[in-house]
C-alpha cells in the first residue's frame, strides 16, 4: 500500500516499523491475558486473589469489580467531549473528537469484557442478564444504561460523526475503498447533507449528556444503594461517579491529546486553547471531588455508626490508608499543576499530561477504597477482618485488557483517520 | 401455604457446632463453605469472662436485600418464606452476597465435587481404600426440582462459578422433614415451623420467650428469631473461628 501514489490523511494504511513495535506490545500483553483468563476458565476463580467475605475473611469483589468502574469512567471523555463541541461549539477540542469517541467505545468494551471476566458463569450471564433481566436491581442499570445504551448512543454518534470522512477517504483509491462507502452510505457531504447531519448531532448530543449522567450515576448506585454495607451506603455515591469520572476521562484525553499533537504537524493539530479547556474542566471536577470526599469523610467522622467510623479510621490512618492517601496525594499534586497554570494563564502541556496520568492513579486507587474495604471489613456482624490480595491472574487479565484497548486504537488508526480529515482540495470537485 | 420460620434457643446453644457438620454432609458444601455457622463469642474481661454461642443460618428474609439485587432472579423468595438460589439461573457476579449483611453467602470458587474435605484423589493412602471415590457421598435429594416452580434449588455440589447457601434444607421440608440442624442438634436449640399455625413449635416459643432478630435496624425483616439472649454487642470478641478453605 505504501507503494502507491496517493497517500491516506494521518498515516492511515501506512504500516510503520513503530507501529509494528506498538501491536507486537500490546498483542503480548493480549496473549498474556488470554493465558490468564484460560487458566480462571480452567480451574474456576479460585486462581484469583477473591474469596468470600464472612466465615472466609476474603473480599468477593476486588480488581475486576474495581477495572469494571474505571473502564466506565473512562468512557466519560469522549462523549463528553463530542457532546460539548456541538452543544456549545467549542470547535477548537474538534481535532480530537474522534480519538475520544474511539476512546469511549474502547473503553466501554474492556468494561464489558471486565464483567464477562468476574462472573462466574461468564456465557450463562451474557443470555440471563437479557433473558432474566430484572430492573429492580442496580446491576440492571450497569448493563443496560451503561455497557449496552450508553455503547450504543456513543457507536451511533461516531458512526455518523465519522460519514464525512469516509465519504472523502472513498475518493482515494485504497483496498479499503468498500468500507468507506460502506461506511458512508451514500452520504456525499453536500451542504443540505451537512445541516442535516449538524441538526442530528446536536439533538444527539443533548440526549446523551442526561444518559451520561444516568448511566455513572446508576454504577455509584450499584454501591450506594446496600444499607447493610458499612462505607458503600451514601448519596454522595453517585454524583461522585460521575464526578470521578469525568476526572478520568478527561485524564485521558489529555494525554492523547498531548500525543496527536506531538505526532501531527499545523494546522489540523490540537490548538493551545483546547488544553486550556481541558485543564480547567479538570481543575473543576477535582475540586468538586476533593469538596465531595470532604463532606463525605465529616458526615461520616461526625454522625456515623460506629461501624462506618471504624471503616474511615482505617481507610484514613490503617491498613488502607497508603491506597487513599496515594489517591487524594496524585488529585492533590494534579489540582496543584492546574491551579498554578490557571492562575498565571500559561499552560503547559508537560504539565497537563503529568496531571492527567495523576488523576488517573487516584481513579484507580479511589476505586480499589470504594470496592475492596467495605468487603473485608466492613461486616456488621462480629466476623474477623478478612483480607484481599490479587493474584498473577487477575492483574494479568486486567493487563491483558489495557493491551486490547490500545491493539483496538492502534488498528483503527491504520483504517480510519483519527483526527477529522481537513477540505481536500479535490473534494468539491467530486462533490459537484 | 405455611410461612415457614425457625428458632433458635440461644440459653441452650453450647456450641458444639453439630449442626455445622450435619449441615454439610446433607447439603454436600464445599470445604470451607459454612451454610450453617456457629460463632464463638467471648466477652468482658477476666474473671468476668463469658463464653456464649450464636449459630447463624441464612436468615430468610422477607425484605432480603439478596432478592431485590439479584439481576436474573436466580435468587428468589418462595411463598413460604424460602430464600433459595437457582443454581441453573446464578450468573456468578456475587452481588448477592455482598448486598448481605449476615455473611451467609459462599460462592463455588472451583468446582464442588473437587472442593470436598479429604480430596481422596490427592491421597494414596486413603485413594487405596476407597478406589477414588469422589466425593464420598452425594445426597440423591439435591439433583430433585422443588416447589411450584420446579427450579433446582436443593443442596451445593452442582456447578462451579454459582452462589450457594442455607436453604432451610428445602429437600427435606419438602418431605415434611425438618432441616438438618434442626434435627441433628442434640440439644435442641432449634426449632422450625409454621408462623401462621399458632399450634407450631415456633409459634409457642415465640409467644413464651424473650426473642430478637439480627440486625434487626437493617430493615431485612428475618424470619429466623433468637430466644432468651441479645444481640451480639460491638464489644464481643470472636474466638475460635472457622476459617478452613480461605484458599481452597
């Protein structure tokens, strides 16, 4: 393919030694947890770090439950990102639409593939959880609102967000050529097409933000709604998903933005003003976190039972307090960058990314503190502590899982531009 | 349609545990699976230092948080009162027994046949002289349907990847016997029977005796009372728990 005389937008069919590297890394790590998932089909979750909590003092729930919950926040970013550009035409995040809408998909897949990875009887879930479904419990709204309508909205608003492009990568004489006019069905990119397809979007858009809000806040639910688990029972559990969320998504954004600029030459790469946007959306959410998990840790220091205040002393001061104090120290640090580069109105892109990975250990250690203490020792009941160490397996699946995510991304990069395709100047022609 | 509900007579209990053991060998549990479990509690301080006993089945809530977080409906409470599990229907997510305060719940890491205690396969000397037989013994019961809904319900040893526990021994109440524990106990701290029969053992108990119910103030309304005794307080220490399986 490299061979020919018209070369594809963004390296698009272009097979590079670097990229070969990239898949050849993240296959390893596919093949490894393919390995490890093998052996949990084999010999049953007994190869994993979970036990039950109780007489058995282990925790049911541990690093599946808690990837399940950060592959959903995840997910946060890219259609929010879409749904802002059109909702309140913020034309200058345009240039990485798209790599948040695949990192949405993506990650609401590896979430998928995450519960697929807990339950112990994963085919039997894929057909009951349809067959059986029963809304009355919170599980109902993970699968449907989350992994199943949320996916859905987001692979409909880039399957129509991305109809432009395909129609101008079908002009190129590609082997792909069929799937871009697949792709575009028929869609030819004329001015009444365009008005059609903005007013399409911006209803879209508006009626994923309430789904977005719903579908994070039906997972904090899945946790705030059990009464008889000290430290899970709040209000505050769902607006701080979605809040934690959004933190994560938009951690990750960053960086990819960080990379598509780097990698991509002027104009079409992310402008200044787009990370602006992006660090101040950042610095507000963690603010709003750290007010959350205030007022949450006073409720529960001033006027909680005596099993819920056990449970905070030794989230804060025992035996989970490195997972909380590394999770609040890396938002802490993050809010810190932001706030200097907000305050003195430089910023910097060093700094945003090292933001955005940091927020995105406290999304992860902040999620381990919500599943796994409440398990092993939050019983009402005058059991022993339990406790909870993950196995090879399961940090391997989980492994395995990341290597997928990125192998996904990494071939839809190789089919289809990752950034919109800027007016060739060809186009109108063909548009006559 | 009785409503079945059970007592137990904590001023008896002298924790020997046999209702432990008479509840896995009818119900074929895992090693470390403890559908019946009997606390052992020591409280205040030497020489004032009391030892008592709190046997713990599955309190087969009328308001049970497993039912109403179940996402298939595998766990479901009968008109009777039973809380079973539908061992065909049970997707292995385990909410169930997270959503439970009383910690009845037991999850069949690996499969039940190859978690039983004395696994002969692994030992020649005994291998000799049972012929690898395994497990030993399977109760016939459990493979039976029950109830209206003929869903399986009954016993532990059937696949891995499902949530188990107590069932009130349903097998047997389904033959007009009384569950395992209830009938193996030998001092009869257990009774069970028909709330609605003013008549039933239970019925008469409750109406002689101080009773309470655990965790009463999570709102799960149990259906299983504890006479002559209170709640266990915060301060009450747990002393020789059974822990066998934690990585079996």
């Amino acid at each position: 393919m490299s061979g020919r005389a018209i070369t594809l937008p963004y390296g698009v069919g272009r097979i590079t030694p670097g990229w070969l590297a990239l898949v050849g890394a993240a296959a390893a790590l596919v093949g490894l947890g393919a390995f490890a998932y093998a052996q949990q089909e084999i010999h049953g979750h007994i190869v994993t770090g979970l036990r039950d909590w109780g007489s058995m003092g282990g925790a049911p729930w541990g690093l599946y439950v808690s990837f399940i919950v950060y592959f959903v926040g995840v997910s946060f970013a890219g259609i929010t990102v879409a749904a802002f550009i059109r909702l309140l035409r913020l034309d200058y995040l345009r240039p990485i639409s798209r790599a948040a809408e695949i990192l949405t998909i993506v990650s609401l897949i590896l979430a998928a593939f995450s519960v697929l990875a807990d339950l112990g009887q994963p085919w039997r879930g894929i057909v009951n959880l349809f067959r059986y479904a029963r809304p009355q419990s919170p599980f109902f709204g993970t699968f449907t609102m989350v992994i199943a309508g949320y996916l859905f909205a987001s692979l409909v608003y880039f399957y129509l967000a991305g109809r432009r492009d395909a129609y101008l990568m079908a002009q190129h004489d590609s082997p792909l050529r069929w799937f871009y006019r697949m792709w575009a069905a028929g869609y030819r990119d004329t001015p009444q097409e365009r008005e059609r397809h903005q007013r399409t979007s911006f209803w879209l858009a508006l009626g994923i933000i309430p789904l977005l809000i719903i579908a994070h806040s039906t997972l904090g639910l899945v946790f705030g709604l059990m009464g008889g688990r000290p430290g899970w029972f709040s209000a505050l559990q769902a607006p701080g998903f979605v809040v934690l969320a959004g933190i994560s998504g938009i951690g990750h954004i960053v960086v990819i933005a960080a990379l598509l600029r780097w990698a991509l030459g002027t104009p079409e790469r992310p402008a200044m003003a787009a990370f602006r946007w992006l660090g101040l959306a950042l610095l507000v959410l963690g603010l709003i976190y750290v007010y959350f998990t205030l007022v949450e840790m006073m409720t529960t220091g001033y006027a909680g039972r005596e099993h819920e205040q056990e449970l905070a002393k030794l989230i804060l001061t025992s035996y989970y307090a490195p997972y909380f104090w590394v999770g609040m120290g890396t938002l802490a640090v993050a809010i810190g960058l932001l706030a200097v580069q907000a305050l003195s109105g430089r910023w910097s892109i060093p700094l945003l990314v090292v933001s955005g990975v940091l927020v995105n250990v406290t999304a992860v250690a902040k999620r381990l503190i919500i599943v796994v203490p409440s398990l092993t020792h939050g019983s009402l009941l005058p059991y022993g502590t339990g406790m909870y160490i993950p196995t090879w397996v399961e940090g391997s699946i989980i492994a395995g899982l990341m290597g997928l995510g990125a192998l996904m991304i990494l071939l839809f990069m190789k089919i289809f531009p990752i950034m919109e395709v800027p007016e060739p100047s060809g186009a109108e022609e063909v548009r006559g | 349609m009785p409503r079945y509900a059970m007592t137990i007579d904590l001023s008896r209990c002298m924790g020997c545990r046999a209702c432990m053991v008479a509840c896995k060998v009818e119900n074929n549990t895992p090693e470390g699976h403890f559908w019946m479990y009997v606390f052992r509690f020591e409280e205040d301080e030497f020489p004032r230092t009391r030892i008592w006993f709190l046997p713990r089945p599955c309190q087969h809530c009328d308001n049970a948080p497993c039912v109403k977080v179940c996402p298939v409906g595998a766990r479901y409470k009968r008109e009777d009162g039973l809380v079973l599990t539908d061992f065909q229907r049970c997707i292995g997510c385990r909410y169930c027994e997270v959503a439970c305060p009383y910690g009845v719940n037991y999850f069949h890491w690996k499969h039940p046949n190859k978690a039983q205690y004395l696994d002969y396969n692994d030992d020649p000397e005994v291998r000799e002289r049972t012929g690898g037989a395994m497990p030993p013994y399977r109760n016939p019961d459990q493979d039976v349907r029950y109830g209206q809904e003929r869903r399986l319900t009954a016993g532990s040893a059937h696949y891995r990847g499902v949530i188990g526990k107590c069932t009130f021994c349903v097998h047997r109440v389904e033959k007009g016997l009384e569950p395992a524990c209830v009938a193996n106990c030998p001092v009869r701290v257990f009774e069970f029977g028909d709330l609605d029969d003013p008549d039933s053992a239970v019925s008469q108990k409750l109406r002689s005796s101080p009773h309470f119910r655990l965790l009463e103030e999570e709102g799960t309304e149990p259906r299983v009372f504890y006479l002559n005794g209170t709640p266990p307080s915060p301060d009450v220490r747990e002393v020789m728990p059974v822990k066998g399986g934690r990585r079996s």
